[in-house]
C-alpha cells in the first residue's frame, strides 16, 4: 500500500495568500478556487472587484486542472486547434487557461483555479500561489 500526500486547510490558507498578494501586487481583481485531487472545492475567495462570474469559472478551471492532471490551458489549446468536439466531454467545464494542478512528488494533490484577468495573468496566480507550498 502506498502513501498518499494530500492538501490541508493550512496548505489551502498559505496558498490563498500568496495569490491573493500575488493579484493584489497587480491590482488585478480575481476569485480564487483551491481545489483537492478530486476536484473538490476546499476555498473560494472572491477579491473585491472581481467579477460575479469569475466565482463560477475559478472553480471550474480547478476542478478540470486536478481531474486532469494538467493545467487546464492544454485543454483550451485543444478546442483552439480544432478539436471542437472536446467541448462534449461530460462534468468539465472550466476549459480555460487559470487551472494549475498541485504536484508532490510527480503525484497532483490538488490544484487551483483563478478567475478575473487575461487567462496568463490567472494562471501567474495560481502559480505563485501554489509556490508558496515551496513543493
């Protein structure tokens, strides 16, 4: 039987606030989505600003970013060179750059979701958030 590492609240907490330090730095009003490696909301945190739709799209992006393992910018790359069809696939939504998975030791334990700016300046974000870990 193996080990299996896995987000806690505190790691949840430490990420909110390295994206939300990285998006306030940067005047940019986003909502940030934690998710576990099933999908699983564990935060959302809406900054003052950010758009009321940008509280259903970061969760979205992470949901998709840690059930497939992979940021969910490959998805969007897929649709954008016409794989129209990839837009069937059932219970995903959040096909749009801003989802980055959370990896420990080649393993996705999570990821997190940033809605509210340029898709790369959701996913910077999401990535400094996730640094804060130092993984």
């Amino acid at each position: 039987m193996k080990n299996k590492a896995f987000l806690e609240l505190a790691d949840a907490k430490l990420i909110a606030a390295a994206a939300e330090a990285e998006a306030l730095k940067n005047q940019w009003a986003v909502t940030i989505a934690i998710v576990d490696d099933g999908g699983h909301l564990l935060w959302l945190q809406r900054l003052d600003g950010a758009p009321p739709i940008s509280a259903h799209i970061a969760p979205a992006k992470a949901h998709t970013s840690a059930l497939g393992r992979r940021e969910s910018k490959v998805y969007e790359d897929v649709i954008n060179q016409g794989r129209a069809s990839f837009l069937s696939v059932p219970t995903i939504q959040g096909l749009l750059e801003g989802g980055v998975p959370i990896l420990k030791d080649g393993q996705t334990i999570g990821a997190v979701g940033v809605s509210g700016v340029k898709s790369t300046e959701d996913a910077q974000i999401a990535r400094a958030g996730i640094a804060a870990l130092g993984l």
